[in-house]
C-alpha cells in the first residue's frame, strides 16, 4: 500500500475558490428541492427559519469543515486523521472524514439520476413536448420519462460520463475550469428567467408567499426539515468542503468565505423561488406540489406561456449546471482518495469512480422506472433502492455526520490549532461557543426528530 501523499493541488486564488464552493453548494438542492420543500411547509416562515439555520449552524459548521481540510491537506479522512494526531487523539476519528466521503459518493449515485431528468427536460421543452401545458400530458411525460429504464440509463450515463471527462483533468485544468465558465452563465441565466417571471407571472403573490412569514403554516416538522435543508445545500458532511479546504491557497479568510458562499447559495435558492412560484401562482398551480414541482407543475406554465418553450429550455440548462457542478464536487474527493492512498493517475481514477457511480445509479433507475429487482417487500411495505438511499445519506448520515464534525472539532481538535485556522480572534471566540454547544444540540434534536424518536 502506498503512503498518503500530501495535496499540493490549490485553487488559483480566492475568487476561483469562492467560484468552486459556490458551484458546490448551488445544485438540485436550491432549485429542485427548496422551492418544491419552501411550497410544502407554507411559505415566509419556512424560509425564515432556513435563514436562521444557514446563519447560526451551516456556516459554523462549514468553516469547521474547511479548516479541517486545511490544517490537513489530504482527502477528508487522511485530513481529520492529521488534526487528531496534531491533538493527540484516536486516530478512529478519521471516521468523521470518512463517514463524509462515503455518504457523498452515495449521494452522487441518485443525484446523476435526477440531473439525467433535467438533462432529458432540456430535450423535451425544446421538442415542444410540453405542448399547451395540458397537466395530463405533462404529467404522462414525465411518467413516461421515469419509467423508461433505457431512456434513464441512457442521461444517466451521459451525466457520468461528462462529470469523469472534467474531473479527469485535474483541479484546475478540470474542475476550476469549468466551474469558472459555468457559474457566471447560470447567474445570467438565473437572472434572466427572473425577469421573465417577473414580467410574464404573479411577482406580488410569490413575494408575498416566501418573504411574508405566517407562523401558524410553520410545523415543527418544517424547522427540521429546515434545519437538514441548510446542509443538504451548504454540501456540508459530504466530504465536500473538506476537500474544498484541504485545496484552499494560504492567506484566505475561512469566515469571510464561508460567508460568501453561503450568501450565494441562499441568493440562488431564494430568486429560484422567485423563478417558479410567480410562473405557479399566474397560473394558478398548486406550490406544495412536492418533489414533481418543477418536472410536473412548471413545464404546465411554460406550455401555457409566451415564449415559454424557450424558456423552458433555459430553465433546465440552468438546473443541469447547477447540478453538474455539484456532481464534480460530489466525486472529486473519492477521485483524490485513489490518486492520494492507490496511486492512481488522476484519469484511471476519475474513470474508476465514475465506474462505481455508475453501476450504484442502476439500483436508482431501477427503483424508479419499477423494476422489480430493486424493490424489496419489507414487513413495512414495498421500499424502493432510491427512496433507501435517499433517507438514509439526506436524513441520517449528513446529520450525524455534521454532528460529528461539530463534536470533532468544538470538543476533540486542539483549541489552539482550530483559532489558529479561524482566522480573527474575534471570530473564534464567536465560532467556538456555536460549534461546541449550539449546532450539535440543534441537530441533534433534528436526527432524533428525523428518526421518529422524539415527536416535537
Ligand atoms: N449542495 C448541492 C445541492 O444542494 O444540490 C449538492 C449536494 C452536496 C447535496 C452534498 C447534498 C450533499 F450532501
């Protein structure tokens, strides 16, 4: 076996790494599932806790997790190994960066499934599939799409495909690269199609619904599944920003990226819902329409709308942008792993991981399109390969694993060394006290909640 080397690879300077983590964090996550969850749980008061949770938990955690990559600068487990053994403790807390890595290469297997979908949606709206926005015909198609096992495996595969050609080439050359080119485009794109809704649908009615807060809408289901959004979108306990840190050029502030990044991302999720629901309420759509809202809802509008088959088109390029780069987030540091610890030349391993990735996806395509080998009859029912995945990475490995992070480094990792990587004294002292004690506390009462073992 092959010694750990060190990474030596680092983003060209600040922006670059600022652009990176953003096309990270900005992904299904804020355009598919924000306002698809923002609808489910009644609007203001959702997204204000959101915000809250963005604040006070997903950035503290996030610079937790940078600072590990770092201090370590290797792939997530080597780097929480290297801060354990600077500490002197266990060397089983490399478990903490593992848990990361395994839980976003599960991720990736459903996530190239879903952006397959809007690569597919691309196609269709240009086709004029959507036709007059009939909802039985765009609902056929997107029936007609996901049970079409060939049709899935057939965008799947591109989407693999793509993401190994880009990662392949390394950090730079590759994913900086690419990151750089396509990050501006979707913000044009983004702003763009706000525009159009703002013109074409119910500006008023969509801003009254996400920015004016009516509590009595809020369960405390939503504060949880607020709570687990913040890290699914910030791609937190996903091996991601370890990754991302352990690249990080010397001489930038942790804190004040953090905070630019996830000023990005909530700016993205929040004019995506100003995308989508004044197209919805023009039209007089059903915003908690859950997980089909823009696969099932919208393509409705755009059938109904002027200029709404191009619209259409740069819609979906926007959300396989979003998505890709954070495909190459999500695989990039399985793909460091076999160059780091296997030897392997950056090309052989971008193709390995892509491989493994590819044959996990077929357990999802499977589930979806019905195929009965990918579901199993339990005493609680028929379960799906997908819906498993899904539950088990999104509501139980990334809370653990930010609990664990936070655990890690607010009570394990030398005071010292951590305000060493926090840049300003001020802001350790702030960032100290909210690691230690307030993100695990809160996300502990979501994975209990999640769980079903408490009812709040
Ligand atoms: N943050 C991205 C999104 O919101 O889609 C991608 C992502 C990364 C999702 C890591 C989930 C995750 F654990």
């Amino acid at each position: 076996m092959q010694k750990a080397t060190r990474q030596t690879n680092r983003w060209s300077n600040r922006l670059a790494y600022i652009l990176a983590a953003t096309g990270a964090a900005v992904g299904l996550g804020n355009i598919w599932k924000f306002p698809y969850i923002t609808g489910q749980n009644g609007g203001g008061a959702f997204v204000l806790v959101y915000l809250v949770c963005i604040l006070f938990i997903g950035i503290p955690v996030m610079m937790a997790e940078v600072a590990l990559g770092k201090h370590g600068r290797h792939t997530p487990g080597r780097s929480v190994l290297e801060v354990a053994k600077s500490s002197g403790k266990s060397h089983w807390w490399s478990l903490v960066g593992w848990m990361g890595v395994v839980s976003g290469y599960l991720i990736l297997s459903f996530y190239v499934v879903i952006t397959g979908w809007a690569l597919a949606y691309i196609y269709k709206a240009g086709a004029g599939d959507f036709g007059t926005g009939d909802p039985k015909q765009v609902q056929a198609l997107f029936a007609d799409l996901t049970n079409d096992g060939w049709a899935l495996l057939g965008w799947t595969s591109t989407v693999v495909l793509a993401t190994v050609l880009v990662i392949g080439k390394g950090v730079k050359a590759g994913l900086e690269r690419a990151v750089s080119a396509l990050m501006p485009l979707l913000f044009l794109l983004l702003l763009g199609l706000a525009i159009y809704a703002a013109s074409e649908g119910d500006f008023w009615a969509a801003f009254h619904f996400m920015f004016a807060p009516d509590f009595s809408k809020l369960s405390i289901n939503g504060v949880v599944v607020a709570l687990g959004h913040s890290f699914f979108t910030l791609s937190l306990a996903s091996g991601i920003m370890i990754m991302y840190g352990a690249y990080l050029p010397e001489g930038v502030s942790i804190a004040k990226s953090s905070v630019w990044i996830a000023f990005f991302d909530t700016l993205v999720a929040l004019i995506a819902g100003m995308v989508i629901y004044p197209v919805v309420f023009a039209n007089h759509l059903e915003p908690g329409a859950g997980p089909g809202l823009i696969f099932q809802t919208l393509p409705i509008a755009f059938g109904q709308m002027p200029g709404g088959r191009l619209v259409g088109v740069l819609f979906f390029i926007m959300l396989v942008f979003a998505a890709f780069t954070s495909a190459l987030a999500l695989i990039e540091s399985s793909v460091a792993w076999l160059v780091e610890k296997r030897g392997f030349g950056r090309w052989q391993a971008a193709f390995a991981a892509g491989f493994g990735i590819w044959l996990l996806s077929l357990g999802t395509i499977a589930s979806v399109s019905n195929m009965p080998i990918a579901i199993f009859h339990t005493p609680w029912g028929e379960v799906h390969f997908f819906a498993i995945l899904d539950y088990l990475t999104a509501n139980i490995a990334l809370p653990i694993g930010g609990l664990l992070i936070a655990i890690f480094t607010g009570w394990v990792a030398n005071k010292a060394l951590m305000a060493d990587m926090i840049d300003a004294p001020w802001v350790f002292r702030l960032w100290h006290p909210v690691i230690k004690y307030l993100a695990p506390l809160a996300i502990l009462l979501v994975f209990l909640q999640l769980t079903g073992v408490i009812h709040l």
